[in-house]
C-alpha cells in the first residue's frame, strides 16, 4: 500500500455502495408519495414504495449478469408483484372474480378509470396497477443506467419522469407538493455527493500518469467542474423567477380531458319511463331487504322497516322546457364514497340495503339518498345529485349492499325557513323561456296568497292533490305543451289527469315560477323489505330550504278523493286587449284625400294602379305554388297507396319497409342500404326513443315485426299472405305517424309535401 493512500475498511465500501441504491429507491418511492394525496388509505403508497424497493434490489442482485438478462429478470419480478398488489387491492375493495378476470379488467381499464375516478381514489385493482408497473420500470431504468455505467444523473431521469408525472395526474386535486418535492431534490443531492466506485476504492486515476499530462487532467476537470457549477448557476438565476412565479398558479387537471361515463337517454331522463312502468304494474324489478342499525334499540324492527321507504333512480335538476334531465357529471368510485354536508336543522340516520336486481334495466343504480358506501357492484357517482351509475350497466341477479345516509329535516322548522338564492341555487332555479300564460298567472295567483317559501309550496302541493285525478294510462310528456294541457285541459278530453310525472313536473315548475328552488325525483316507494314491482315507481318534487337541505313534497292526490274542477278555483283572464288599446272606430270621415293614385298613371293614359297590380302578381304566384303543393300532396299520397294496397303480398310488404326508410329520412334519421333489416329496426327504435316519440319505446316490437316480414319474403319468396301485407301496412302506417307526430308543426306540413320520396322512387324504378 503506497504512502498517502487511504485505507478504506469494507464495511466503508458497502455503505457508499449502498447509498445509491437507496437513493433511487427514495427518488422513485416518493411519486408513491405525492400519487397517494388524493387516494384513499395508504395502501397505494406502500404498493409503489414495494414496487420501487422490487425494481431497485432486483437489478443490484444482478449486477453480475449480462445487461441483456436483467431486464427479463426484473419484468418476471415485476409481474409477481403486481400480481399480489392487485389481488390485494382486489381483496381490500371486495371486488368480485376470480385474480386472471380482475386483472385483465383493470389492464383494459386502468388508465381511463384512473383519470376519471372520483377523488379521494380507493385503491382498487385498475386504479392502483399503472402506479405500480410505472413505479417499477422506472426504478429498473434509473438502477441500471446508474449503477451499471456510473452516470447518476442520467439514471435519475426515469425517477424524476415519474414524479413530474404523479404531480400533474394530481393536479389541483391535493395542497402543493412542497415537502414531496424539497425532499426529493435533498434525496438526489445525497445520491450525487456519494463518491463514485473509482473514488470510494481510495485511489486517485491520476496517480500513475506523467507530471505534465497529470496537470493537463486536472485543469480539464477542474473546467469542467466550473463550466457545470456556472451553467447551474445561471439556470437558477433565469429559470428562479419563473418557476417561483408558478408556485401560486393553479395547475392543470387531466381530468377534464378525459371523459367520464356516460349515460344513454332513458338514463339521463328516466322521467319519461314512469307511464310505461304505469301500465306493467305487476312487473318485478328489483328485491329489497332494509336494515337501520343506529335505530334505537327499543324499535320494533318490524315496525320500523314497515314504514314507507323511498328508493330514490335519479335526480333531475336541468330543464329546458321540453325535457328534465339528470345533467350529471359521473366519475369512477370505490366502495367509499365522498360524503357530503348534512343541513344544520336535519337528523341522519345510517339506512343499509341490499338490493337485487330483477328486470329493471338502464345504468342507474337505486339507493337510498345519499348514499355513502358500495360493495358488490362497481359504481360511478354524481355528488351534486347523489346520482348512482353501473357504466357496464344492470343486469338480473345484480346483488349489491348499499349503505346510506339518510337526512331527515326538523318539520317544526319548515312553515319559517326560508329558501337560498344566487349563483349557487341558480340550475334549480332556473325557468325556460316558453312558459304557458295560464302556468305563470297559476303561479302568481298560488305565490300572491302564500308569502313563507313553505306556504307556496304547500299550496301548490294542495292545489295539485284536490284538482287533479291519477291515471296509469296516460301518455308520458313533461314539455310546457304536456304540462299546460295537463293543467288546464278539458277534462273531458284527457285533461287535468295524469302520473306522477306530470304531478312532480308541474309543481317542480310552478315551484321555480314562485321563486321556489326545485328539482324532481324518480324512484320507488316501497315498503323497504321484499320485492319492488313496476307499480311502485313514481316521481315526486323536492324544495330546497335553508339549514333544512331538500324536503320533500307528494302533490299527487289521496285515494277515492274526486278532485274538483279547476276551473272553481283558477279562471284564466281573456288575453283580449284592454279598451284603451283597441281600435276605435272613426265617427265622421275626414276630408277627402287627394288623388295620390292617380299621380301614377300618365294623364290622358288610362292604366291599373301599382297595388292592383301587386295584388295580382301575388295572388297569382300563391295559386301557383298551392298548385304545385296540392300535386306533390296527391302523388305523394298515390306513391303511398300504391306501396301499400298494390302487387301481390310481397310487393306491398316491401313497399311497407319502404314507407318506414322515408320517414326515418324524412325525421333527419337516414338508414345505409347496406344495413339489415333487424339493424334498421333497432335504428328505428332508437329514433323512436330519441324524439320522444311513443311511450318508452313502445313501436319498436311492431317495427321488429315489420322487419320479420320482409326477411320471410327475401328468403322465401310467395310465401307471404294477404294478412300479413295488412299487417305489415298498418305498422307502418302507425310508425311514420308516431315519428312524424314528434316534429315541430312546420315540418310537419313540410312532411306530406316532401319531394324526396318520390325521387327515390324513381331511381328505383330504373
């Protein structure tokens, strides 16, 4: 051993070998760190800090293999451990299926369920899998580029990478990362104060060169040393005020790019399947079972889960004067859910159900309001409205528990609370324009003679029970026409009756026309214990009041009640002007006017004057056009009886499917020729349920039969019976009307007269 040269115990060695490796671990670990701010639990983190130790210790116990080796070893290693994370995180969450379908799932899922998940994130397995195998190959890239080749600062990019990462997946979602970040910068300036393996054998690589060339070495290092300590400087000094300028700035959240489930139209406005439901009553949709386990403990149970219990669908706080909509915004959640501020004046009990699914269908999923806890199904939810979804949606024999907070206002509060206004209530309170006349003279009539938030709206829940009759086979509509019609039609005509829908959306509006916040219910009232029928689902309103949260209102009336006639109690005003703004007529003639006509025509000429002439013009062009509308009107109709009361049987059928592809053109709703027939049916389904035309759907199954007959006369042509072309006449005659019957007056008129048919017609004929 040379004079001068250190002595450098092994123990010294291993420790400096070891802090490198460690380092890395920290650097990587740390993305765990910040990534676990918005899940719920620590167990993500520990799953990425298990991940970054894995990768690391991995590559340090074969760093006497081949480079090309490693890296099959450490993916072998890497599977193992997400392996175990996800049956792990699967077994914590109580996520159903067996570990090969949990993981294929969250493979499939993962990163979009990730993005849209509802914060705080419970560790479930396609929620925690992208952290896990990110944590890994990143700490695997960073061990071997710097503990194989030496270069630390290079292998600190793939740790670093991850970290930048992490904080813009959080984005605004979690407090400033500040002791995350200073901690990782103290973390990686240790790992580059360690001393390299040349350094930390106490030799110095200069030693045995020539005096001259030892000094040329040592210059250039201590150059290069400057150079580097002068361009961190100076990056500091340009990019300092930047990057403290951003401190304060709110960061970017990915989320709004990536879009949450959503829901289809009989979802986002289950309104609409009430009178459908009203005509199956006997239809099971669902098996309940309800358990209060803070009910006091002297409570009978029997008499307690007897009591009515309300089931709430959905939430609908948006209308726009045609359609009331959910409007909700879901994200992807866990078993917990986020909980929301109970109102100061309420009590809350913990209700607990499970719930069976029978032949209900859609993607809401029905609970108790609000809703705190899920297990068995996997669930997307809209806090604003407390608004559950399955996105792969329902289906028979779907159990699950739900757990439920249930908040009960404090009634003796109700005839002084008032109700909030401003920006904040401002969706609930909002009124379309297109409001019937007689709707806001009831409105102002029921709020001139109720002044308390709860007088007006007990009165319109009063008016509502005493004037109007509960049918289960009337149409479904809610738009202003439906609703003035229900209101103030002849009751011997079908008005003045209809369900619950038309009970909840008439007062919802009549409620917001008062200055009352409002929105609209659909679910089911049942007993809480057994099966939940058809015949249980309604709507029902609710009020927003001050420290009281929603209360609900039942406007509908009480059984064997013969309503009374509205008219006894509300009497449209005549929208005649008043007799100051109607013509009145003149007593006297006034003087004679000049001769202005005649200053046209030349004199000495006789000639027809300019209006006589406009005249003409005009009522010559309107004969010509109603002459040629009344010849589009005839052929178009003879086009018709000729499709359908003309040629054998299996001419008329197709001329029947040929009536349904017009009218889908005709509503905007065009069909490809390459489709079949059963694909065209269910777009004429579709179209059917989109313009709201019929009852939830209810011509699709003649349409599917439509689309049988034609199939019968392709492949066995004669085959097809006079009765059947009947048949196949009239479905079609019923589908054009229902769907033209949903378009706006205008195009209507337009319908009959369309020139389009024809031309097809025509082509076809060649």
């Amino acid at each position: 051993m040379g004079r001068g040269t250190p002595v450098v115990t092994a123990a010294a060695r291993v420790s400096r070998a070891a802090v490198l490796p460690l380092t890395l671990i920290g650097l990587t670990a740390l993305a765990g760190v910040v990534l676990g701010r918005v899940y719920a639990g620590g167990l993500l983190t520990w799953l990425v800090v298990g991940a970054a130790a894995g990768s690391v210790l991995v590559s340090v116990a074969a760093r006497r293999l081949p480079s090309w080796l490693v890296a099959p070893v450490s993916v072998a290693a890497m599977a193992g451990w997400t392996l175990w994370s996800l049956r792990l995180a699967a077994t914590r969450a109580d996520v159903p299926g067996g570990l090969l379908e949990v993981s294929a799932d969250a493979a499939r899922n993962g990163i979009p369920r990730l993005l849209t998940a509802m914060i705080p994130v419970e560790p479930t397995p396609d929620t925690v899998l992208v952290p896990v195998v990110a944590a890994w190959l990143a700490g695997l890239a960073g061990a071997e580029v710097a503990l194989r080749t030496g270069r630390v600062l290079l292998g600190y990019l793939p740790a670093a990478g991850l970290y930048a990462a992490t904080l813009y997946v959080v984005g605004p979602n979690a407090e400033p990362a500040v002791g995350s970040t200073v901690a990782f910068v103290a973390v990686a300036a240790v790992g580059l104060a360690t001393p390299t393996r040349a350094a930390a054998s106490g030799g110095d690589p200069t030693a045995d060169l020539a005096p001259r060339v030892r000094a040329a070495v040592r210059l250039r290092l201590a150059a290069s040393a400057a150079l580097g300590v002068a361009l961190v400087v100076g990056s500091v000094a340009l990019l300092g005020p930047v990057v403290a300028g951003q401190v304060d700035g709110r960061p970017v959240d990915p989320r709004r790019y990536v879009e949450p489930p959503q829901v289809q139209t009989l979802d986002e406005n289950p309104l609409i399947r009430i009178s459908g439901w009203a005509l199956h009553p006997e239809q099971k949709l669902l098996d309940v079972s309800t358990e209060r386990p803070d009910a006091p403990p002297d409570t009978d149970p029997a008499a307690d889960t007897s009591r009515s219990v309300r089931i709430r669908l959905a939430v609908l706080s948006d209308y726009d004067g045609v359609t009331w909509r959910v409007g909700a915004t879901y994200r992807n959640a866990g078993r917990i859910l986020p909980a929301a501020t109970a109102a100061r004046d309420s009590t809350v009990r913990t209700v607990r159900q499970r719930i069976s699914v029978a032949e209900l269908t859609g993607r809401l999923l029905p609970a108790v309001a609000t809703p705190r806890e899920v297990s068995g199904a996997r669930v997307a939810y809209d806090p604003a409205s407390g608004t559950l979804i399955r996105p792969e949606g329902l289906a028979p024999g779907l159990r699950y528990t739900v757990t439920s907070a249930e908040e009960r206002p404090d009634l003796n509060l109700l005839a002084t609370a008032n109700v909030p206004a401003g920006g904040e209530v401002a969706r609930v309170l909002r009124v379309a324009d297109g409001v019937p006349d007689p709707m806001r003279r009831l409105a102002g009539q029921l709020a001139e003679e109720n002044g308390a938030p709860f007088a007006r709206a007990s009165a319109i829940e009063q008016f509502l029970a005493e004037h109007y009759r509960v049918v289960a086979d009337a149409p479904s509509g809610h738009a202003y026409p439906n609703l003035g019609f229900f209101l103030f039609g002849p009751r011997n005509g079908g008005g003045q009756e209809g369900t619950s829908e038309q009970f909840a959306a008439a007062f919802a509006v009549l409620g917001r026309l008062c200055g009352l916040p409002t929105r609209v219910v659909v679910g089911f009232r049942t007993s809480g214990q057994g099966p939940v029928l058809a015949g249980d689902a309604y709507a029902w309103p609710e009020v927003l009041f001050d420290g009281l949260g929603w209360v609900s209102f039942d406007p509908l009336p009480r059984p064997n009640d013969e309503p009374r006639p509205v008219e006894e109690d509300f009497r449209p005003t005549p929208e005649d002007p008043p007799p100051s703004e109607a013509p009145v007529p003149t007593a006297e003639p006034s003087a004679s006017p000049e001769p202005v006509a005649a200053a046209d025509v030349p004199p000495g000429r006789d000639g027809v004057s300019t209006p006589v002439l406009v005249a003409a013009g005009s009522g010559g062009l309107l004969l010509v056009v109603g002459a040629f509308l009344l010849t589009l009107l005839a052929m178009r109709r003879s086009l018709t009886r000729g499709r359908l009361v003309r040629g054998d049987p299996g001419q008329r059928i197709a001329g029947a499917w040929r009536e349904v592809t017009d009218a889908l053109r005709l509503a905007g709703r065009p069909v490809g020729d390459d489709l079949a027939a059963t694909e065209v049916a269910g777009h004429a389904r579709q179209a059917l349920t989109d313009t709201g035309a019929g009852s939830d759907g209810a011509d699709g199954p003649a349409v599917d039969e439509l689309a049988a007959l034609l199939n019968r006369v392709g492949f066995a042509p004669g085959a097809a019976t006079a009765d059947q072309a009947a048949r196949a006449a009239e479905v079609a005659t019923a589908y054009v009307a229902t769907l033209r019957s949903a378009r706006p007056w205008w195009r209507r008129l337009l319908w009959s007269v369309h020139p389009a048919p024809l031309r097809r017609a025509r082509r076809s004929s060649r």
